[in-house]
C-alpha cells in the first residue's frame, strides 16, 4: 500500500480550513456518489427501488435550495428563508426594506425621511420604526439632491486655538442643533490663502457659509459671496447685497479703556497690534483717535493674536517706557503676564495690563486681567440669525462693556529704568 503524499505548500490539504462554500460542493458531491451507488444496486435489488426515488427526489429538492443563504458558525446551523429577517442586515438596509417592512412605498419613505411632502402621523411613525429597526441610513448625498439643501452650515475660522472663536463657534452650534442643522468647522491658521480656499470649497456643499473674522482680501470676499448661497461675516463688512455682518464696536472699548488708563493717570500706553489683516485691528485703532485718547501718547508695537505673540512682544513694547499696555484681546494679554513675571515685573505694581473680549481665563489670571468685555456667544447667535431669510443683511453692531481687575492700577512714582 503507498504512502499518503503530503499535500504540496500553498496547496488545499486535510489540515486545510475549507470555505462554507466548499464542505457544501464536497458534500453535494458524496451525495451524488451515494445516489449513483444505490441506484446501480437498485438494478439487481427491485425492493429498494422505491426508496432510491425518495433519495432521489430529496436530493434533488436540496440542491435546488442551495440559493438560499444560510448561517454558518460554531454551532447548530440554522437556514434563513426568505421571509425572515437576515442578521446583521444594517449595513446594507436599502430604502426597500424600510417600505416593505413599513407595507407603504418607497416614494413614502423618502417623504418621510427627508421631511418633504406631509404624510398622515400613523405612517410616518410606521416608517420610522422601520428605518429603526432595518438600521436605515439615508444617503446625505441623494437627501441634499432631494430637498435641495444640505441642512449644513460651513464656519471658517481663523484660529481654532483662540478661545474668543471656540466660545462663537459655541453660539453658532447651539443654534444649529435647535434648528436641526449641521456645521462644518475650517481653521486657517491665520492664512488668508487657505482661508479663501477653505471657503470657496465648502460653499459647494453647505447651504450658507460663516467667515469669523475673515482675513483674506475684499476681492476675494468678493468670490467668495458670488460662490456661497448665504454669506454672513462676524468682524468684518463688505458692501455686497447678499450678505449679512455682525461686527463688535471695538472702538467704543478701546475708547472705554483709554478713558479708564487717563483717569489712573496714565500717560504712556503700547498698545499691542493685532494681525495685519484683521479688519477687527483697524476698528481697535480707531479708538485711539477719540478724544478719551487725545491726552494720551500711544506706541503701537507689532504683535499678533495668540499667547506666544503676546509673549514675543514684551520686549519691544518695553523700550517705550509704558505705563500700561493694552492688548489685542486677552489671549496675548495672558502672554505678556507671563513674560513680565519672567522678567521680574509687577502687575499692576510696574506696568498695568488691559486687554479685549473678556475670554473665559482672564478672570482667573493673577492678577484678574482688565478687559473689555463682550458676549461672544451672543455674537454667534446674532451671526446665525442672518442666515434666516426674513432677517435684513444689514450690520448688526454689537458693543460691550468695561470689566476693571486687578491687571490696572495707578502707575508707579518712579518710572522704570
């Protein structure tokens, strides 16, 4: 008797694992060997020839059901028909199944799920359980196509560090989710050519598009209100008939913080720019030229608008031998804090520090930082009201209010050497 030869490497041996697939066809096979073994039998033996058609007919009946999915697994196997429900079905429930569990069409379901024409309440509670219990999802796509909106707005910002835009970004949802719509979040790190590419990507998807503080261009503000379908600006105002502003008076608070700095008897003020591109800068500068500024000699020193600009900065602002400094907004104002405790500096002892927004870390500064406050969540709701079609595109103006702490106090008798 020759040996068993060994199953080649790569090849299906014993040891082999066999697809479902396979042990079904292997066992098909034996079966029809079995069939053809009984039926030569049968030719010598007239009394199984009965039972022989009984096989014959089961196999037969088996084979024409091997169309119908069955489970395979560890333990008993269990067959599916047609009928029953398929488990694990979620993943690829098509908007049949919801109509057909439902017993309505599929023109129903899609009224039903994309909130188009009314149906009766009894149905559209039928279509949803349905949609529930198959695991339906409709497709975002398709839906957008359907209705025509997307039920999406897109927010570009600036800066995602900047707690000022995370508390309007906070505004912004709040209003979204009661009015059962979606945003889609940009950040730009303060680039003007990725803020305008950002843009004009998502006003292809998005019903309406919000630019805080936008930096790039007007021109470009300009395609970019031709590319969206709604247009509203947070800080910043361009003459274009489809869009809406709401922009923060930040003159008025630097007018409020410049009166307040005079009244400590303060002469001497660096005020500590922001970007170059920000609209919102050019309103604080405006401050300075008011008559609360008019006694007051003011050293305007570049800076930026994050912690480590307000840091960078300190240095410089210093050779002008200031009194007090304000700050872009608090986030830069926190910076230098930190960069005059390096350097051994009191506040308000040496020098005194304001800065602008009133940002939810600039009451637990030590000291407490003095600011001009403003609601920025407030500022995301105004902005989201503008998207509402009955509201008017004019601006919105929103002011503020003086916060004093501890950051501001009388100057020092002596001046710094």
């Amino acid at each position: 008797m020759l040996p068993r030869a060994r199953p080649e490497a790569g090849s299906t041996g014993d040891c082999a694992r066999r697809s479902p697939r396979a042990d079904r066809r292997n066992r098909a096979r034996g079966g029809g060997r079995v069939i053809l073994f009984l039926a030569t039998f049968a030719g010598r033996s007239g009394a199984v020839k009965g039972w022989v058609r009984q096989i014959r007919k089961r196999f037969t009946s088996l084979c024409r059901q091997r169309s119908v999915p069955w489970s395979w697994s560890n333990g008993p196997v269990r067959r599916y028909r047609s009928s029953e429900a398929v488990p694990d079905r979620a993943a690829r429930a098509t908007i049949h199944d919801v109509a057909r569990l439902a017993e309505v069409s599929t023109a129903t379901v899609s009224r039903v799920l994309s909130g188009g024409k009314p149906v009766s309440p009894e149905v559209a509670d039928r279509v949803r359980v349905a949609a529930q219990d198959v695991g339906y999802r409709p497709n975002p796509a398709a839906q957008t196509l359907l209705r025509g909106s997307s039920r999406t707005v897109g927010v570009v910002v600036p800066d995602l560090g900047n707690p000022y835009f995370a508390e309007i970004l906070k505004g912004v949802a709040a209003e979204a989710t009661a009015t059962d719509h979606h945003t889609l979040v940009a950040g730009t790190e303060e680039d003007p050519e990725q803020e305008y590419r950002s843009a004009i990507e998502l006003a292809r998807w998005v019903d309406g598009l919000l630019l805080c503080a936008p930096r790039m261009s007007t021109p470009r503000l300009r395609e970019v209100a031709e590319a969206a379908r709604r247009l509203v600006l947070i800080n910043r105002v361009l003459r274009h008939h489809a869009v809406g502003s709401v922009v923060v008076d930040y003159h008025l608070g630097v007018r409020a913080l410049c009166e307040h700095l005079a009244a400590l008897g303060h002469k001497r003020i660096a005020y500590l720019q922001g970007p170059t591109a920000a609209w919102s800068d050019q309103q604080r500068q405006r401050g300075f030229r008011s008559p609360e500024a008019s006694g007051l000699t003011i050293f305007r020193v570049p800076c930026g608008s994050t912690l480590v600009d307000g840091q960078d900065a300190v240095d410089e602002a210093l050779t002008y031998k200031p009194t007090a400094m304000i700050c872009f907004n608090d986030h830069v104002a926190v910076g230098v804090l930190s960069r005059l405790r390096e350097l051994g500096l009191s506040v308000p002892g040496d020098i005194s520090v304001a800065g602008i927004d009133n940002a939810p870390m600039s009451a637990h500064t030590d000291p407490g930082l003095t600011t001009y406050a403003v609601s920025t969540v407030e500022l995301g709701r105004q902005a989201w009201e503008r998207f509402t079609p009955r509201v008017s595109t004019a601006t919105t103006h929103v002011q503020g209010e003086l916060v004093i702490r501890a950051s501001t106090a009388r100057p020092p008798h002596r001046p710094r050497r």
